[in-house]
C-alpha cells in the first residue's frame, strides 16, 4: 500500500534536514540534464527580475541549499530563511565560495522574523506547493506582509495536466511529499485571491514528454547531446501546455 505523501509542517522540516536528502539535494536539482536546464532557466527568470525591478532588499523564503541564491547577481540585501540547520550549512558553505552575501536565518516560513514590507522582491520555489491550501494561504499572507505594497513575488507551480500523467506512469511513490499540482486559471486565482496580482507566468520545460524522454540519453554517456536538445526543445513551443511555471506577481495594496 502506497503512503500518503508528507504533508505536515513538521513532517516537512524533519524530511528536508535528513542529511541524506541534503547531500543529494543539489545532485538531484542540477545534475541531470532535464533538471539542469530547468534550473538554468529559474536562475535566469529570477536574475531578469532582479535586474528589472532592482530591488533594495531581497528574501529567499526556504532556500534549501542556496541552489538558487548562489546564482543570483544582486548588488543589495539579501536575506534567506530556512528550518533545516543542515540545509543552512550547505548554504553558507556554497555563498562563501561564490563570494555571495547572503544574510541566512534559521527560522519558521509560517512565522516570519521580519517587520512589515522590509523587502522588495520575495521568491520561493519549490516551497509553496508543499503545502496545503490553507496553509498556503497562511504563506501568502506572511510573504505579503513581509513585502512592501508594489513589491513582486516569485514561485513556481506545476502544471497538472502534464505532471500528473507523468507521475502516475511513474508512480506516485517516487514522490513521498505533497505538491499541488495546479491548472493555469487555478493557479491565476490563488495569487489574485491572496492579495497578488499577477504580471507574467513564465512556461519552462515546455515540450515535457519529448524532453523528459531525451533525459534517458545520459545512461548511455550522451548527457551533454541530451542537455543542448532539452533546451532547444524550449524554444520549439509557445508554451501554451508547460510542465512547470515561474509566477511573477505584484503586491497588491
Ligand atoms: C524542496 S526544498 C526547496 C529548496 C530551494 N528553494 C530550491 O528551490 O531548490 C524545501 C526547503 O524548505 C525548507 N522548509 C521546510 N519547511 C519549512 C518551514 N516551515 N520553514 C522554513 N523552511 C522550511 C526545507 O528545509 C527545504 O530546505
């Protein structure tokens, strides 16, 4: 019988601070082709925003091991807050090598040490949709008071019409925490409705299935031929079905 995936708060923080999921974390975000050139394309989405907006203060809600922040080019505050002590020293160790100052906290996404509107731009991946509605909405709410008025907010979804093929095929027991899966016009309303407007929702990995399936090519050595035909593949489409999302939203007053 399959288990129900991870939900709780708890549940969340102690999965995320075993030291076996941290050691792989980075491996697994980043190392294999498909996953590669999707997180080259959130580094370039979020150093586009930064560059546009330039804000004067930055928040990485839940950065895990930095696999974001190390990346980014910014020139103001930066401060990243995450529960796992194990994740932070990941972080630190990797900002310190790439010479970026990110100021890290240890600290609860639910409970925000941070006074009203200190920050320009707040982003968050893979985070959000984590958890459930009501405790999502509770994440907007500290993300929107944390922000000031006409500040931006940046987080990705996944598109349920092409994740939950693709995962029930798979099974779902190769994904033991919750992650909500939205359609387009679901995912539009929860922001609008928690106090977002919504600019721009970048499609990434837009030819999933093809892509997905030019992933296999590194078990036979092919990794870098499997890379560059991924991410050519994201130019071959207008995006209108993607497997993932980037939001880019606006706090609303
Ligand atoms: C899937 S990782 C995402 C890391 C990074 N944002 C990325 O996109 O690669 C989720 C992170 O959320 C952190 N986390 C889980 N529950 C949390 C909470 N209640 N408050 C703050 N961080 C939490 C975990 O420690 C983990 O580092």
């Amino acid at each position: 019988v399959a288990s129900e995936p991870i939900s709780s708060e708890e549940g969340l923080k102690e999965f995320y601070d075993d030291p076996a999921v941290v050691e792989s974390y980075l491996e697994k975000r980043t190392g294999q082709p498909f996953n590669s050139v999707l997180h080259e394309r959130q580094v370039r989405f979020l150093n586009r925003v930064i560059a546009t907006f330039e804000p004067g203060a930055i928040f990485d809600l839940a950065p895990g091991p930095a696999r974001l922040g190390a990346e980014l080019d910014f020139a103001c505050l930066g401060a990243a807050m995450d529960a796992s002590a194990n994740m932070l020293a990941l972080a630190r160790a990797r900002n310190e090598r790439k010479g970026k100052p990110w100021l890290l906290v240890r600290g609860d996404a639910f409970h925000l040490p941070f006074r009203p509107g200190s920050f320009d731009l707040v982003y968050s991946l893979r985070f959000v949709r984590r958890f459930a509605l009501t405790q999502r909405e509770k994440l907007y709410s500290e993300i929107r008071r944390v922000l000031r008025p006409g500040g931006h907010f940046a987080m990705d979804a996944q598109n349920r019409l092409v994740a939950l093929p693709h995962r029930l095929a798979r099974g779902l027991d190769k994904y033991p925490v919750y992650d909500e899966l939205f359609l387009r016009h679901e995912l539009v309303e929860e922001l609008e409705g928690n106090g977002f407007r919504v600019l721009e929702l970048e499609p990434m990995m837009r030819r999933f299935t093809a892509q997905f399936r030019l992933n296999r090519l590194r078990r036979f050595g092919l990794g870098r031929l499997a890379r560059l035909l991924i991410k050519a593949l994201e130019f071959t489409s207008n995006g209108n079905n993607p497997s993932t999302w980037m939001a880019l939203c606006e706090r609303r007053d």
